[in-house]
C-alpha cells in the first residue's frame, strides 16, 4: 500500500528565503505526482504535475523535481513571499489505483 | 460553472443521524472524487465516478457511507446513521479525464461535517 510522508510537518521563515519542502513515497511505480497547495477552510489548489517520465516541472517561482527511484519530491519556492502562506501537500497516483494518496502536508509561514 | 461547487459549506448534525451532501464539478468533467480530510491530515480518497458509474469505491469506510452520480454530473455523497468519528472536511474533485490520465484535479470548498 503505498504511503506518503513530508517533511517538515511545518516550516516558518522570513519573507525573501528560498525554500524547499520534502515528499517521500514508500511504492516508486507512480504514474504521477502533484503538489497542491491549501488556504484555510479552502479547498486545494494544483500547483505542479509531474508525470513519471518526467523529472521536474516549473511554475513562475515554484520547481518540483522527482526521482521516482528513491521515492522523493521536492518543492523549491523562490523568493517567498508572505503570500506563500498555506499548507502544502504532495499526492501521488500510483500504477495500480485510479485516486491520489495525498501527505500530511507541509504548513508554511512566511514572515513579512 | 466556474470551478467545483459543493453545498452545504457547513452541516452540523447528531450522532445517528442521516446527512447528504452535494458535489457540483465542472462542466464537461466526467471523473469526479470525493476525499475526507481530517484536521492536520491530507485527504483520504473515498470514491471515484467514471461518468455515472463507481469506478473505485475501495475507499469508503464501511456501508454506512454511500454516493451516487445518477446523470453523470452532480454527485451526492450519503452517510447514514452518522458518528462522531464521521466529522471531516469532505472534499469533492472533478477532471476532464479520469483513472490513468494525467489530468490535473480540481477541488471543491469542502463541506465541513460536524457530529454532535
């Protein structure tokens, strides 16, 4: 059964850090990989898909990288901005289902 | 419409009670989700609709929790005899593809269930 942690549970910084927030998998036959992102009481918001093929994806100050061998994602914000606030949470879909297993998530703050 | 609608936003009810909840996606989507997430957790996959059909329901707890996709639009998620430990945001997401394709998901609100 595949399994999905990240690290750290939560995270705060000052306003201007570039950062990286972890997502590990326990099963590497993925068919893809996605980070969303989540504002209180909100629902998620998609961020960056990864196919398997794939190795990174880029979006404006955001770049996700896979290595689907090691069971591991990254998420690398530039320049953070308070408006980075959210709980981030990586989801992967897996060879087998049809439905992503989502992580914990990862809380941000970002200090102005 | 414009994105995923799901109604009420907020449903407070009493152990052993019946409760339904609505899911609207995108127009055009034909996968639709429905996840639970608890507080401090990511969401927990419940059910997945091809058009009006369950394709994966392997998620639902137990056979108190039901849903249906009756025109392959609109989706109703059903709890019966509810629990404390049913209290969840229920979150509904909807794709143009679905299963193996790598379309991306959209997610509703939430609708957030409260048992007394």
């Amino acid at each position: 059964k595949q399994e999905v942690t990240q690290i750290p549970a939560a995270l705060s910084v000052p306003e201007g850090e570039n950062l990286v927030l972890n997502c590990s998998f326990t099963d590497s036959a993925i068919y893809n990989l996605q980070w969303f992102r989540q504002d209180p009481g909100k629902g998620l918001t998609s961020l960056l898909l990864i196919q398997s093929s794939q190795r990174e994806q880029t979006s404006g100050r955001l770049n996700a990288s896979l290595d689907k061998s090691s069971g591991r994602s990254t998420l690398y914000i530039a320049a953070s901005q308070p408006g980075d606030s959210a709980t981030y949470l990586c989801a992967v879909k897996d060879n087998y289902g049809q439905n992503f297993v989502f992580g914990p998530g990862t809380r941000l703050s970002v200090l102005p | 419409g414009a994105g995923v609608s799901q109604t009420p936003s907020n449903k407070v009810t009493e152990k052993g009670k019946y409760v339904e909840l609505r899911c609207d996606p995108i127009s055009g989507h034909t996968a639709l989700y429905w996840y639970r997430q608890s507080l401090g957790q990511g969401p927990e996959f419940l059910i997945y609709f091809q058009g009006t059909g369950a394709a994966d329901d392997s998620g639902l707890p137990n056979d108190r929790f039901f849903a249906v996709r009756p025109e392959g639009s609109v989706s109703t998620l059903k709890i019966q005899r509810t629990e404390r430990g049913d209290s969840a945001v229920y979150l509904c997401a909807s794709s143009q593809g679905g299963g193996r394709s790598l379309d991306t998901q959209y997610f509703g609100p939430g609708t957030r269930l409260t048992v007394l």
